[in-house]
C-alpha cells in the first residue's frame, strides 16, 4: 500500500476489515482481498528544521550480535541538548533505555567541525563497571532477528511522558527500572504526540537497526 501522511498520526482507533471479490489468475489459487477502513487522528507539525542542530548515532563496533552479546551506544550531538534513547524490539514493545524514569539531564555537544566534539556512551563506561549492560536476545523458536535504536536530542527539557489509559499504565509497565511501551501502536502514538509538542527547530533524532542471531 502507498500512504502519505502530512503530520503525524496521535490517535486512531481499530481497523476495518471487509472482505471483496476475490482476485484468480489462470491456473492459480484465488487471492483473498480486503478493504481496509482506518481512522486516524493526524497533528500538523510545527516550525523548522534546524540544520545546525543534529545528533548521530553509532553502534560501538558491530551492527549484527549473537544472542547475549552486549550492544554499546555511541552518540553525538552537535549541540547542548537532552537526550531521549529508545529501543525497538523484536516482541514489538518499546523499552526506553534513556533517560532513567523521572529523570532528565542535559548534555553538552559541540559541532562536529571541531576536534573536541564529545560523544557519549550508553551504558557510559562508569555504569558498565557497576554492573550496567544491555544484552540481547531473541525469542523463543527464533534464530535470528531485527531490531532498532531510536535517540531523540531536544533544545529544551520536555520529558517523554506517556499518558496512562486503561489498557495501559507507565507504572506498572516496567522492566528492570527501565518504562516498557507494550505495544508498537501504543509506542508509535505516544511517541508522536510527544514529538508534536516540541517545535521542528528544537528536536532532532537518529535510528540505527541492528540484527540478532542465534549462537
């Protein structure tokens, strides 16, 4: 299917699915068609980009990992900003890596023009000595598998604070200390309406996807 999509979609509710007419080709099983209705709620996005303002994310030497491997983030921003890391997995859930919950600090970049341009570790090496790692893994019955990494930078504190519903309570929702979104529907609308809030010229991200096998 082709879609555009001036804005982001914040809201939308279940789809419609009604069946047509088959398709047959000569000799060929029929091919089942749907007509899809969806509904969705889409917010204009505000301003713009700022092309001074950037931040890069690498995966410390590898982008593929055997199940159980730790992954190291490395990230450079161009400018003072706060940093938002989250973490696209296979189970299609969103584990936010970064900031802890219900904390917000702001790091110093310089323009990547200049030698002295600093990047940041996460896990920084101060955490992965006290025991701090992010690992791996596949699920059950899988040999191999994609994920992704997600860093937002933003100018100003705005902290990523997902609304609770009821089917869905930040809480409660936890993982190690670290905030699960359980779904990537649930994720993506979240994440959209946060980004909303926050002007084009004062937000910039990067996304980075990385591969898993068995070993």
């Amino acid at each position: 299917s082709q879609v555009t999509v001036y804005g982001r979609i914040v809201d939308q509710k279940s789809p419609i699915w009604a069946p047509v007419e088959n398709v047959q080709f000569p000799g060929e099983a029929p091919i089942p068609r749907y007509r899809v209705t969806i509904q969705v709620k889409v917010a204009k996005e505000e301003g713009k980009p700022d092309p001074s303002f950037q931040v890069f994310l690498e995966l410390k030497h590898q982008k593929t990992f055997r199940e159980g491997e730790e992954i190291i983030l490395s990230i450079k921003p161009t400018r003072e900003c706060y940093l938002t890391v989250f973490n696209i997995l296979s189970d299609h859930t969103v584990l936010i890596l970064h900031p802890p919950k219900g904390h917000t600090q702001p790091v110093k970049g310089r323009r990547l023009t200049e030698r002295s341009g600093q990047t940041f570790e996460l896990p920084s090496q101060a955490e992965r000595q006290a025991g701090v790692h992010f690992r791996v893994g596949l699920l059950p019955g899988k040999t191999a598998d994609t994920e992704g990494v997600l860093v937002v930078a933003t100018r100003d504190d705005v902290p990523f604070l997902p609304r609770e519903s009821k089917v869905f309570t930040p809480d409660i929702a936890m993982v190690s200390g670290k905030m699960v979104l359980p779904t990537y529907q649930t994720a993506l609308e979240e994440f959209n309406r946060w980004l909303i809030s926050i002007p084009l010229d004062k937000r910039t991200s990067d996304f980075q996807s990385y591969e898993i096998k068995k070993k």
